[in-house]
C-alpha cells in the first residue's frame, strides 16, 4: 500500500455537488493499494499515521501525532499512485489492486485507523471526486507498506 499524507487544517469531499466527507484538522489521505497488499499492510500504515508526529507542540517542534492533538483523518481512495510512468506519455495502472480488491482493503484500512481511536471520513470508492482542503505548513509525506 501507498498513502500520501498531508496535514490540513480543513479538507473534503463532493461528489456530484455532494460533500460526502469533511474534517476540520487533521491529514488528508490519499490511499493507494497494489495486488499484493493485505490486511498487514493496512494495518502498519494506519498505526504510523495515527503515530506520526507532525503537528507542532506548545514549543512549536513537530512532536505531536494525530492522535495528541485529537486530529481527524480524510481517507481518499487513489489508484493512480499505483501509475506508472517510466514509459511513453500515458500512465500504467496496471499495478494498482482489482477494484473489488481495492475496496475491500481499502474499507479494513479505514476501520484500523477508527479502532486507533481516529474521526475517519472518506470520499466514494471509485466515484469521480472533487477533493479540496488546506495543506497546513505545507507537510505532505508520502509512505509505503512495503
């Protein structure tokens, strides 16, 4: 699995004019799944990103994880960081997990990062997604299972 994480002061979701999830802050989740993924690797990414400190304490040092200052999560599906653009001009999505696949893991990794205590928010597996939030500092960081 692949997550982009980016630290926001607000974030959300519309579909068909729709906002379908929004948080105050917190991260936005860009969250990326390929065949071989399982229920292990939902598992590490959701417990580091509930345990990342990248929120600055009262000394104003990035010491304080989503869980210290009581954050929320925006967890967007995202087969596209599974693209691969080493060849030509047109990304190869042939990495990236079966939908069905997808979704599910998907789903535990969205249950794993609420079980860790977190207020989770999500877009629509595989709808077309208006996604608009504020990256606070900006902090964007990108993170692997494997």
């Amino acid at each position: 699995m692949k997550v982009v994480v980016q630290r926001a002061k607000d974030a959300q979701v519309t579909v068909e004019g729709d906002v379908v999830g929004k948080i105050k802050a917190g991260v936005m989740v860009l969250v990326g799944m390929t065949h071989d993924d399982t229920e292990a690797d939902a598992e590490y990414l959701a417990e580091k990103i509930a345990h990342l400190r990248i929120f600055e304490d009262e000394s104003g040092k990035m010491n304080s994880s989503l869980l210290d200052i009581e954050g929320e999560v925006l967890s967007v599906s995202q087969f596209t960081l599974y693209g691969d653009c080493r060849k030509g001009r047109r990304p190869n999505y042939m990495n990236a997990a079966k939908p069905d696949y997808a979704n599910k893991l998907y789903e535990i990794f969205n249950q794993k990062l609420k079980e860790k205590g977190l207020h989770v928010e999500t877009g629509t597996f595989g709808a077309m997604m208006d996604v608009q939030f504020t990256n606070d500092g900006p902090v964007t960081l990108i993170i692997e299972s494997k």
